[in-house]
C-alpha cells in the first residue's frame, strides 16, 4: 500500500451470511435451516470468490466459485412430500438455480443427516466427484441495502479469503480491491441530495483569532448555524468541520 492511496468505500461481505435457495420458513422445522455438513476447513472462500456450494460423493459440502460447472439436485416439494432429483447437466451453480426452479420445486435444500445422505447417495449412483446443492450466499453487498449489481475491480479482484471489504484506488480510475476489513484507510461517504451539503467558509479579514483553538471553532461554527438557520423555513441546519488528511480546517489560499 505505499505507493497508490486507497479509500473505503461502502461495500462489504458477509462470509456467515449462508441461506438455502428455497425461502419459505414453513419448508424448515426448527432448527433445519440452519443443517450444516461442511468438510474440513470449509468453507474457505479460496481466493475471495466462493459463495455457492456444492455437496462431496462423500456427503460433505465445500464453497466453490457459483461460475464453476457442476451437475445439480434438485428437489419437488409437495405439501409434505420431497422428492429429490439428480440432474445430469454441468452448470453453473446460477442456471442450476434456474433450472431446478422452472421444472422442479428449487435446488435441493439439506434440512437433516437423512436427506443429507440420500444426495450423497444420487452424487455416488451418478459417479459425480460432487454435486449443487441450494445453499449460496451474497458475495458482497452495499452498506445502504440497495442492490446495484455494478462492480468496478481491479485486475484479479477480489482475491483475499479474508478480505471482505473494499476499496477504492483513485490513481487507478476509481477500480476496486478487497482489504481486511480492520484496516485504517480514508473513506468515501454518501449523501443523500439536499441532506448534506458543503459549505466552504472564507475569512476576508485578517483577524486575531487563534483559529486552532477548539473554542474558537466552536463559536464560529454557531454562529453560522444561526445564519444559516435563519435562512430555511424548517431551521433544520446541523455543521460540522472538515479537516484535511493533515488535520486542518482552515488553509491559505
């Protein structure tokens, strides 16, 4: 990080955020949504980029990349009975989705041992080293909940197990790269148009105010308030500072 400054924006991954593709809560008893059968050291998210899962001929699960092809189980829910079918067609863990969605019921849930055993039984019959199973997660997210899909990594981007936030490299157009999410770096905030707005203030006059004193600023910092609360209607005006990168306030031009 020496040499290009980098800047957090407000993106991020949640690595224990798992859920089955089928989301009807009354699909699962208590405690069945949350059935796990990983292998050991699973999942790892090797290289930043696995959020699909896929069961072993062994009956373990492990995360792979979802763009890596694989044949699926699907499953056909009625009311009480489940029925649960190998498809014998490589896919991405997306268009397995899709697949099992339009002719069947979804990708097959593993609510229990028993039904973790008969999919690992269809796997062993098919001779499939592994097989999809329902279970994914959302790679990476944005702090404010909404769902643009638009993403702007770097070469080779994201590539860290253990890095699950982003962010922004200027010198290199704005691209992305994932970072341990402990890391101090500057960051981007959003504003919301008409929430928040900049303000810049110039002094015309020279003054004896010593305007590194924490006094000072405050005073100074009122008494536009007042001004500009006397402005608006709704008198809803709330000011802050802004330091550069050095910490100051205020600079010669």
């Amino acid at each position: 990080m020496c040499c290009l400054q980098r800047a957090w924006i407000g993106l991020s991954e949640d690595l224990n955020s798992w859920r089955w593709s089928i989301t009807d809560p009354n699909f699962y008893r208590d405690g069945e949504a949350a059935f796990r059968n990983w292998a050991e050291n699973e999942p790892n998210n090797y290289l930043g980029a696995e959020s699909c899962v896929g069961m072993w001929n062994n009956g373990f699960w492990n995360d792979n990349h979802c763009q890596m092809l694989a044949k699926a189980i699907c499953h056909d829910v009625r009311e009480q009975n489940v029925s649960l079918i190998f498809i014998n067609q490589t896919m991405s863990w997306p268009a397995a989705q899709s697949h099992c969605r339009k002719h069947h019921t979804d990708l097959a849930s593993v609510r229990t041992v028993s039904e973790n055993e008969q999919i690992k039984g269809l796997v062993q019959s098919a001779g499939e080293l592994q097989a999809w199973i329902g279970l994914y997660r959302l790679s990476w997210v944005w702090v404010d909940g909404s769902n643009s899909s638009f993403r702007h990594w770097r070469a080779s981007e994201p590539n860290g197990s253990e890095e699950n936030c982003a962010a922004a490299v200027p010198a290199d157009g704005g691209r992305w790269e994932d970072w341990p999410c402990s890391w101090k770096m500057p960051f981007f905030c959003n504003a919301v148009p008409g929430s928040k707005r900049l303000v810049k203030v110039k002094l015309v006059k020279s003054s004896s105010l010593d305007l590194r004193d924490p006094a000072v600023l405050a005073d100074l910092l009122q008494q536009f308030e007042q001004k500009l609360k006397a402005s608006r209607s709704d008198g809803d005006v709330r000011l802050s500072w802004r330091k550069t990168l050095e910490g100051e306030i205020f600079h010669q031009e």
